[in-house]
C-alpha cells in the first residue's frame, strides 16, 4: 500500500514512517508544506534505517503531492493544523483514499493536561467535516509516543485504538497498524466515539508524569 | 480502616466489599438509603464470604449512619444520585473522613456510551464542591468491572487512577487498593484531571462491546 504522512518531517510522522519502513514493505511518502523539507527528511529516514539494514526508498513531497499519490494519507499534523492540512490536500483525495487522523487538542492548567475538545466533537470527526463527503476517515494512533516509535530498539506492547464510520476502511487501517510489530488496534466504534479515544492522550501524559512511566502505552484486557 | 460504602448494596458497592473482606482486614459498613435492605446485603456477603472460609463481620446501616463511623466513605452510588449522597452524609463528615468516588457519568447515542461531564467538570469535583470545605475527596475505582470484582474466584490484573488534591488522602486510597489482590493504584494528579479519568469508563464499554472483551480492564505501562 502507498501510505502518505502529511506532517511526516514532524516527531509523530517520523516515528510512524521509520515504523512502517522497518517492520512492513508499504511504499512511503514524506510530505511537509515545504516540500525540500520533505525530501531533506526522507533521505534522513532512509538513512537511519540503512544503517540497520533495512534497504528501502522513501520519497518527500509537498504535502498534496504526496496525498494525491497515496492509498492512505495519515494526517500527522500539529492538532492546529488539521483543518488547514485537510483542505490544502482535499483535491487530490477520492472516493478511494483513506484519511488517517491521530491528532489530538490538549491545553495545560495548574492539574495538567487536558483535552480540548472542538466545537466538532472531537478532531476526527473535524477531518471528517473538513474532507470531501465521500472520503473515508479513521481516527487512530493518537496515543502512541513519537520518541517511542522513532526508538527502533525499542519493542512495542500496547495498543492502539481506532475509530471510524466505514468499516471496509476501518479494516484496512486495522491492517496497516497490525503491520508495526507489537501494535495491536482495537476498534472503539464509529466516529461518534472519538471524543473518548483522543482524551486518552492527555491522561497518559498526566500518568507518564506522576508514576515515572516514561513513554507510557495502554493496553486494555 | 473502617471503610463505609454508601450505597453498597449496588454492583460496584458489592464488589468493592466482597474484595475488600477477601484481601484485607478493614472493617465494612454498607450503606444504604433503606438501612433494612443494607443489613440484607450485608449478611448476604458474609454468607458469600463464609463459604469461600472467609469469617468476617460487615454490618448495614442507613448511609449517613454508616458514614460516620468511617475513615474512609466510598460513594458506590449511581451519579445522579451523588449529589444527594454526599448532602445525606455531610453532616457525618470531619476533616479526617476521606470521601472517594468512583461514579462516571454517561450517556448512550447511536455511537456508544459517552462521557457526561458534570457542569463542575467532572463527578469527582461535583463531589468536592458539595462535600464541606475541610473533607478530604479522592477519585478511584471508576474503571473496575462490577461482576469482574465480584467473581472471587477471578484474578485482577488491571490498574485503577486515582485523583485528588490532598496527597496524604490520595496515599490512603492508593493503600486501600494496593490492598486488593491485582490491583494497581496509579496516580493522575489534582482533581482537575479527574474528567480524563473519568472519560476511560465509557470507552471500556465500547471497547468491550466491539472487540468482545469481557470485562475489560486497563493496563498502562
């Protein structure tokens, strides 16, 4: 599968991208608003992961070159640039591309971390108010840590949780998370049940800082 | 500890006694807002205990009868009922009485079970600001399954997230659930955090629901 990573030169991007390259053999493409920014990256990608002996190719692009080219085009953005992203891409998305949001608002006070939920209900379902009616969107991979991602030594052992209305799209997301090695998704229902999903990031953060849990995952059994 | 249930002749009141007298030496006091049936309940979990060579001693009383001969009030009731639980008791309450409270407030739509935050912010702080100015509130337990609890014979392997702004009341209630066997207490912070961690009992279910888990806990690490 072509798998786009619009915002792939930021911290979440490269742990997903160095992931994906290391441990299946989707074709990956890096896309940035600035698109030698992007290809800068890639070649570091490429570069990181030759040096454990993984010979692939990755490509940078700007961000909507490198949706229009993708099967699935995960939305690996800073939340306050989902909506600008969405509709910076949204001529190059059809009826076949999956949309892939794992961002979520947080704001600070004196407790900590929390989430902030938009006036959409939850930032997935703003992608999904932002894209073209007939793309498909799925929420996922919002609780994962970028630096643990990006540490290929690092095994993973937690899961992921996905959320999405169409659910031929839902699988095909299911299968790609499944593809990174000790990643194990979960469905959490339709779009309507994101708002829970993304609030789960904020709560780790909290608990990563009072229980000297760093790089903290979930796992619900 | 002389801990109080009120409202412990429900499913989660029921479960917390049952493992609380398995794995531990405090004293329970069920409460109830009909005293004759929290007397029912109270034998009724004897005789449980009895037959699993447990001999215990656990009495039922009139919830703020109950209150106030406790260190420690757990508020085992459903959440449109807290408010006038913590009014019933308040007058039991000193400053050495820690109220903890596991209530979560939902709703259903077509999408799953949601999150009802209070207008206080979360049932915890609602808890807190009805409660008097000088009793301790600690949030705990939210995320435990009832029938999972009460099934003796079952092992835990989950954790609980505790929140609260006394520290030396937080460390109380990390004790008490340290106490029973396969539960691990984490700390999320200040009550302010409280809504994140009240938010993970609505995704449990759907989680459950869509994934056919069980009872599912929750682990993080």
């Amino acid at each position: 599968m072509r798998i786009a990573l619009c915002g792939g030169t930021g911290d979440i991007g490269e742990g997903l991208a160095l992931r994906f390259a290391y441990d299946t053999d989707h074709e990956l493409l890096i896309g940035s608003r600035d698109p030698e920014k992007a290809r800068v990256k890639a070649e570091e990608y490429v570069t990181e992961l030759g040096s454990r002996g993984v010979e692939t190719t990755i490509k940078g692009f700007e961000n909507a070159m490198a949706a229009d080219r993708a099967d699935v085009v995960v939305l690996a953005v800073p939340p306050y640039y989902v909506r600008d992203t969405v509709e910076s891409i949204s001529d190059r998305l059809d009826a076949e591309t999956i949309l892939v949001s794992p961002a979520v608002g947080m704001q600070r006070d004196d407790a900590g971390l929390h989430y902030n939920r938009p006036s959409a209900g939850s930032v997935t379902a703003m992608v999904a108010g932002t894209a073209p009616d007939d793309v498909s969107v799925v929420g996922a991979f919002h609780s994962l840590s970028a630096d643990k991602l990006a540490a290929l030594d690092v095994e993973l052992a937690e899961d992921t949780l996905l959320v999405g209305d169409d659910e031929d799209a839902v699988d095909i997301v299911r299968l790609l998370a499944e593809g990174i090695e000790g990643l194990r998704p979960l469905y959490a229902g339709p779009l309507g049940n994101a708002a829970e999903v993304e609030s789960l990031t904020p709560l780790l953060i909290n608990l990563a800082k009072h229980n000297d849990l760093h790089d903290v995952g979930v796992r619900f059994e």
